[in-house]
C-alpha cells in the first residue's frame, strides 16, 4: 500500500518561498504514475497545484503556473513543491498524492501552511 | 479544459440512499470522473472511477454500499443504507492530459 507524508515549515512570511516535500514508501515514483500537488484553504475546496510524472515531465495549474516548481528526488523517493511571492491566499492545508490511470488515487495526510508575518 | 459542477449540499436520513451528481462541462461529456470522501478533518480518500458507459471501479476497502454510475454528461455516487460516518464532503476529479480539475464539493449531511 503505497503513502505518503508531507513534510516542511508550517509557518512562511509573506512575499517568501514555501517549500514542502512529500516522502513516498511502498511505492516508487519511478513507477508509471503521476506525482501531485493539491491544496485546500480553510474552509474551502480542493485546488490542483500541479504534478510531475515518473519522467519528470511537469503539468501546472495555469493560475500558479508562475510561481510554481515541483521536482523530484529519485534517490530518496520523494518529490517537492516550491511556491514563491506566497501572500495569505497561499496559506492551506497542502496533500500530496499520486495518480495512475488518471485519477488520484493515494493522497497524503496534509499539511497546514500559513502565511502571515 | 474539462469543467466539473457539484451540488453544494445534500441530505439524507440515517439508513436511506442518496445520489450525488458531477456534472461536465460541455464537450467533456466522455470524461472519465473519480470521487474523493473528505469527512471532517480528515485528508481526501479515493472512492472510485467512473466513466462515461457507466461502469465504475472502486479503491481498495470501498463498502459495497457505494456504487457509481453516468448519463449523458452527469457522473453520479449513489451510497446505499447510509450511515453517520458518511457525513462528509465528497468531490470529483476529471483531468486531461495537461491538466486536473476538482468540482467545489458536495456536503453530504445525515439526518
């Protein structure tokens, strides 16, 4: 069964970079998925941030294309995201997840992000 | 890209069905769908895929109280003897080959 953890800060001053990594075991992101991105402001519903496939090719949400970056770590089994010029909009709770066949079908736990100074 | 619409709340009683409703946007009506449970303070979880001719495919551990199917642009979840542990949020997800989308949720209330 694959899963997934999240990890980074839960606090980012405004106008900085949130960085947040996502641990994968029982899986390995090299096999045929896509690795994603989502979040979810409190309160409200569920935004795709974008994603990176098991061959690195990159998809993002034209609304944070910008200012998104995600990547991966073959080596450590783990991909990250990286979201710059972050204001208050940017603070929610941020799932990672995997994809294969299309759909999600494996999401991580979450992890809350604030933006405030 | 694909559009997907829900309703922003249902109700049911305790041990009756309810059919909740994704809905494509125009041109997107082949679309495969899958629906995510959220219960409260919880993270997402997959239920099943459901596509276009109606058949579903559900994720590991699913009740069998949960079933999918699909006409013309709609893509339904229907839950069966419904239980308070039900009582959640439920999204749908499309995607195509640039992007993935979620429609706003629909809150699922048991009375």
């Amino acid at each position: 069964q694959v899963q997934l953890q999240e990890s980074g800060p839960g606090l980012v001053k405004p106008s900085g970079t949130l960085s947040l990594s996502c641990a994968v075991s029982g899986g390995s992101i090299s096999s045929t998925s896509w690795w994603s991105w989502v979040r979810q402001p409190p309160g409200k519903g569920l935004e795709w941030i974008g994603e990176i496939s098991h061959s690195g090719s990159t998809s993002y949400n034209p609304s944070l294309k910008s200012r998104v970056t995600i990547s991966a770590d073959k080596s450590k089994n783990q991909f990250s995201l990286r979201l710059t010029s972050v204001t208050a909009a940017d603070t929610a709770v941020y799932f990672c997840a995997r994809a294969v066949g299309g759909s999600i079908d494996y999401w991580g736990q979450g992890t809350l992000v604030t933006v405030s100074s | 890209q694909p559009v997907v619409t829900q309703s922003s709340s249902a109700s049911a009683s305790l041990g009756s069905s309810v059919k909740l409703t994704c809905t494509l946007s125009s041109g997107h009506s082949t679309y495969i769908i899958a629906w995510h449970q959220q219960q409260p303070g919880k993270a997402p979880r997959y239920l099943m895929k459901v596509e276009g001719s109606g058949s579903y495919n559900k994720g590991s551990g699913v009740p069998d109280r949960f079933s999918g199917s699909s006409s013309g642009s709609d893509r339904y979840l229907t839950i069966s003897n419904l239980q308070f542990e039900d009582e959640a949020d439920y999204y749908c997800e499309t995607w195509d080959s640039t992007t993935r989308v979620f429609g706003g949720g629909t809150k699922l209330t048991v009375l």
